[in-house]
C-alpha cells in the first residue's frame, strides 16, 4: 500500500495530514495533468466531524484508481511509493486532485 499523504484539510476523512479511509479512489478516467484527477472518496467535513472518530489515521491506504494514462496506475490500482492528494480549500470532489499523477502510458 503507498504512503497515503492528504492536504485537503476540509475532508472529513483527513487526520493530521493522513486519510484515515482503509481504501480511496482517485477519479479521472481522461486525465493527462494532476489537475485533471480528484479524490473520488472526498467528504466535505462540517466542524470537528469525522467519519470515524475512534480510527487513528494510517500513512497507507489502497487506492483505486480511474486515471488510466498515469505511470503509476496498474489494474485500476496505484502503485507509486508515496501519494500525496491535495486542494486544502475543497468544498466539493472537483476541488481535489491526485497531484502525485504522472502521464506515463
């Protein structure tokens, strides 16, 4: 599982710079740049509000991904070392993105 390293601090799922989701999905299926990536498992957070709040964040996490064209996506599965998802200010999944991608294919 790659290192999982989450900016989006407006992301319910988002716990000290970690995601603390077991499994994410990056959309973008026609993707050729990062901008054109989004956290697909993106939630607004409203307050303090977690989607769990007795589970510790995890620096890994598998990730699906929809972003066919980039070197790291093998099988709809991403396989780069470290992964970093950023758009600090998101308000909706559109504003996210995998900024890890890499057009390779």
């Amino acid at each position: 599982m790659p290192e999982l390293r989450c900016g989006v601090v407006t992301c319910k799922h988002n716990k000290q710079n970690y995601c603390n989701l077991d499994e994410i999905e990056v959309v973008g299926s026609s993707a050729q740049i990062s901008e054109q990536t989004s956290c697909g498992s993106f939630e607004e957070r409203k307050g303090e509000q977690y989607t769990n709040s007795v589970k510790e964040a995890s620096e890994r996490s598998d990730v699906r991904c929809q972003a066919v064209e980039c070197e790291y996506n093998e099988s709809r599965k991403c396989y780069a070392g470290r992964i970093n998802v950023m758009g600090s200010d998101a308000n909706r999944v559109e504003e996210t993105e995998c900024a890890t991608f890499k057009k390779g294919k």
